[in-house]
C-alpha cells in the first residue's frame, strides 16, 4: 500500500506519496487542484484519499501488464517452432516418418484419411498445429455424423489424429494433447453377415471353374483374410504332416502411379501366424489348381508369368490377383447368380458362426481365425453361440425348482 500525507505549496494543497523506484524510496508531487484559501481540511483529506487510491491502481495494473508480458517473453522463447507450422503439413510430415514403423497396409489406410476429409477440412479451417483446440477435432467429427457415417468411422479418424497429435507432444511441439480432451464415440456393435452351409455350398456350385473358385473355398474352409488367402503359398502346404500355414499375406500398393498387389511376411496380429490342418477336401482341391496352373504354362508357355512360381492363388497368366478384384469379382459372382450379397470377408464369418453351430468352444474358434485375443471373438460372435444360450438356459430351469413330494390324496383306504 502506497502511503503519503497531504502538504501546501504555493498556496495549493499536493498529495505527496511515498513510493518505491528501483528498490529506492522516492516522493511524488502530484497537485489536488485545490487552493489552500477557501478549501476545508476534509475535503483536501478526500481529495489526497482520491489520489493516493488511483495513483496505487495505477500502479498495480502496470505491474500486472509487466509480468504478463514477461510471462508472454518467456512463452515465446519457449515455443518450439514447429508448433507455427500447418497442422496439414505437420500430419503429412508426420505420415512420412511413421511409414518404417507401421504396415503398407496400415500406411495405405492413414494416407487416404489424411488427403481425403483430414485435408479438405483442416486446409479449409488455415490452423497450425499448436493452433488446434479439441473443438476444432469435435467439429471435425460432427462433419463425418453429418456425412451419414458410423461411429466406427469417426473413431478410426479420432485414433489417427490422436496418435500424429500425441507424437507433437512427444516432440515438445505441443504440451498437451488436444484429442485427449474430446470425447471419443461410443463403438458401434457390427453385424456380421454370414452364410448359412446350405447357402455356402450353393456358392461352391457357383465359383465352380472360375478363376475365384480356389480363394473361395480356402475363405471359408479356414475362415482366412482376403490377404491370408492371396498370400498362401505351395509351401505352406504339407502334404506329410498334413498341415497348412498362414505366414505371408499379398495386399494391394501403389507402386509408379499403378495399383499392384504386394507380397509382405507380416500379418495383422502375432496370433494371426498359425498352423491348420490340411482338410482332405482342401487338400484334393489344391492338388488340383496345381494340375490347372501347369496346364495354364504349357498352354500359354512364353506369356506365362513365372515371377510368382511359389504363390497359389493367381489368375490364367500367372498373375498375383489384386485384392481388390477378389472383392469386385466376388460381388459380381453373387449378383450373377442371385445370391445373397456379403462381403468376401463374410466367408470368414461364415466359417465362425458354422464352427459355433456345430458346438466348436469359442476358444478353439480364436486360434482357427487367428485373432489376438478370446475378446475379440466374443465381441463379433458371442450373439450366435445359441449352443451356451441352451446351456445357460437349462441351468436356469431347473435353479429354482424344489423337490416334489407326493401329498396324500384322501382316497387311501386303512386295512
């Protein structure tokens, strides 16, 4: 609190205050305006009061402006650069330096989120990265709803754009991240499409002699991946120990502006490596696509493609299929001969829901398909496994039921 007394000069009363300049005590005339004739001495008080009061909230609002500025200085000086830099920018760059780490296929999927809706929306909005509020990312997401999309959809935007945020505050380009302040929506519960065994042999009648046939039959025999399928090789087939083994998967990449399927040795998960029986009719079916491929050399000797030799699925020439024309192809298969339209990933939930049909655990379907954990497989076919629903069902039965004891009638005669 800054002190001070009341004091004439020149026949006119001064607020004299004492205050503090650099540590040093120094006096300030600062003058009331009023003359000492004719001025009583409570209102040359009021006055002095008056100013003292303003000269101190003067004072401490310059103080207050002071620290704030240097609190801003060392903000500044603080400040990674990169945080000025177009969150665009900053995503791409990012993309780029996360491609060693994560799969072609992963890499692939991140790209087209990030220079489709990512791009078109963030460019528009001109923030840079340390701009970014988690209202900028719910509104994103609100666009996406307003699209007629899954929450499904939005959480696979929301995992990668908390994923490039969380790599800035790792990098000190950001102290928090903003994604971790937005709600993230609830997953929605997929239905899976299958095919019942009547409907899968009718389709078995259909690919009969076409150029999916063999892609088919292993999706559903072994309920594989579109990529597993693609990537199965001669030699993961042993014919000794009758076994076949799902190590290699072929996915689809851009390579010189074309689209072409690409063979890699990763899979989704660990758990999904792993080591089936060979099924006698599966074995019969692939002794004879090897019969067909050689019958295709000869045929087309010189035109044959001989890059992919040790590869089982491909087309007439000798040709890896892309993943993309199994799904085209596929559709246009049930559309030709009526039948009921799933996705060529449905065949692998064909193949669960018939394994649970027939009283196969959950368990032993989680190493079948090759998912990471028991959750995963509870999560997509738990609604189908009516066999535990008659179980629980018979347990419930008979949990309140007490024991009958025959009461007399009235009709029992004495001897």
């Amino acid at each position: 609190m800054i002190t001070g007394c009341l004091q004439q000069k020149n026949n006119t009363y001064y607020a004299v205050l004492y205050v503090k300049v650099d540590g040093k005590r120094k006096t300030k005339w600062i003058p009331t305006g009023l003359p000492v004739a004719g001025t009583s001495q409570r209102k040359a008080q009021k006055a002095f009061d008056q100013i003292r009061l303003e000269y101190e909230q003067a004072q401490e609002e310059k103080e207050r402006q002071e620290a704030e500025e240097k609190a801003r200085e060392l903000i500044e000086g603080k400040r990674n650069p990169q945080a000025d830099v177009p969150f665009m920018d900053y995503l791409q760059k990012w993309l780029l330096q996360a491609k060693p780490t994560i799969s072609k296929t992963t890499f692939k999927g991140y790209r087209t989120m990030l220079d489709g809706r990512v791009n078109r929306y963030f460019t528009k909005l001109d923030v840079t990265v340390g701009e970014v509020t988690p209202q900028h990312l719910q509104d994103f997401y609100q666009t996406i709803f307003d699209e007629g999309n899954t929450p499904n959809t939005v959480i696979h935007y929301h995992a990668v754009l908390r994923k490039a945020l969380q790599n800035a505050v790792k990098k000190d380009i950001l102290d928090s991240n903003p994604a971790d302040k937005v709600d993230r929506p609830k997953k929605n519960v997929y239905q899976a499409q299958f095919y019942s065994a009547e409907e899968i042999m009718t389709l078995f009648d259909a690919v009969s002699d076409d150029s999916l046939e063999i892609c088919v039959k292993l999706a559903a025999y072994y309920g594989l991946r579109r990529s597993e399928v693609l990537g199965l090789k001669w030699d993961a087939i042993n014919l000794e120990q009758k076994t076949i083994s799902i190590r290699h998967k072929v996915i689809e990449d851009e390579v010189d502006g074309k689209f072409v399927a690409v063979g890699e040795d990763v899979l989704k998960t660990k758990s999904s490596f792993r080591t089936l029986p060979l099924l006698p009719s599966v074995e019969k079916l692939l002794l004879a696509e090897k019969e067909k491929q050689e019958m295709y050399r000869r045929l087309f000797k010189c035109s044959y493609c001989r890059e992919y030799l040790d590869y089982i699925c491909l087309d007439q020439t000798g040709k890896l299929m892309r993943p993309n024309y199994v799904t085209e192809h596929f559709s246009w298969l049930l559309e030709k001969f009526g039948l009921k339209k799933i996705r060529f990933h449905g065949l692998r939930h064909s193949c669960a829901s018939l394994l649970l049909a027939n009283g196969i655990s959950m368990k032993q379907i989680q190493i079948w398909l090759g998912h990471s954990t028991f959750s995963t497989t509870a999560d997509i076919y738990s609604h189908l496994d009516f066999h535990a629903q008659i179980e629980s069902g018979l347990v419930m039965d008979g949990m309140f039921e007490r024991n009958q004891v025959a009461e007399p009638t009235g009709l029992e005669t004495s001897e």
